[in-house]
C-alpha cells in the first residue's frame, strides 16, 4: 500500500469512482436519493486538484482505494486556515485505518506549509464520519454551515485541529 499525491499518470475517473461510491454509501438516508442516484461516472475528475488544493491518494497494487484533499481554507472567513477537503475511502476498505493513515499525512503536510489550525466541515447526521474526526482530535467549533443538495437543505457542521 502506497499513499502519495495525485499526479498527471493517474487516472482521475478512477479516484473519482472512490467519491461516487462512497457518497453512495455513505450518504444513503442523508441526501434525496434521485440525487444520489443521478451522480455520474467520473464526476470528480476535473475537480479533483482544483481551487489550489493538494490531492493524495492511497493505492494498493492498481486500485485506488481512498483519497484525501486539502488546502488553504477556500471560505473567505477562515482565510489562514488550512482545511481538509475531502476525505474517501471506498467503502470495503473503511475501518482499516486508511482514513487515519490519510488524515495524518494531509495534517503533516498543512503543518508544513505553515498552517497551525485546520478544519473541515462534515454532515451533522454523518456520525460516523464525525466520530472518526473527534477521535482523531479534531473539536466542533459550533459553526455551522447549510448546503443545498437537490430538493434538500443540509447542515454541516465545522470541526478544527490545532496543530
């Protein structure tokens, strides 16, 4: 198993695959289903380095199997703040400690381009996305943030690390 960044040899509609199954997963019961349904093949793919963001990913043998994104925070109130993206683990993978293994790689390297605080937002009914982010030290800040996916409004809740 190998974790390191996205580079121009990857196939982009692959690591995109790792966010549409797990969105599918993971948010069945969260976001309107037609919504959930109607994500296409490779949707991820041109956006996957964008806004400056820092993409990793985890691979063993030819598959990808989990990806994380990250970098200055992309919300103008949190300017100076470094923030974690995404982060997706194809569902027959979670836990086995490839978050945990990604997430430690995104917080060295924000620390390194000189960030002390990170954050990151997640569903309010995801609990265990938020548990996992809880165990790892991160701290719900109370800010919330609402979100529109298809018909459905959501809340998301936003968590920070200081490192």
């Amino acid at each position: 198993m190998e974790i390191r960044f996205v580079t121009e040899k990857d196939d982009l509609r692959e690591i995109s695959g790792i966010y549409e199954k797990s969105w599918k997963k993971t948010y069945k019961g969260m976001l309107p289903s037609g919504y959930l349904k109607r994500i296409p093949e490779g949707n991820w793919a041109d956006r996957i380095n964008r806004f400056g963001s820092r993409s990793m990913v985890v691979v063993s043998g030819d598959e990808y199997i989990g990806t994380i994104s990250f970098g200055a925070s992309r919300i103008s109130q949190y300017e100076g703040l470094g923030e974690v993206f995404s982060l997706y683990v194809l569902p027959q993978y979670t836990g086995k400690g490839i978050g945990k293994l990604l997430m430690d790689r995104a917080v060295a390297e924000l620390k390194a381009l000189g960030f002390s605080r990170i954050i990151l937002f997640a569903l309010d009914r995801n609990l265990v996305a938020r548990r996992f982010y809880e165990r790892y030290g991160y701290t719900a800040s109370g800010d919330l943030m609402k979100k529109k996916f298809g018909h459905k409004t959501v809340t998301q809740v936003m968590y920070f690390l200081d490192i």
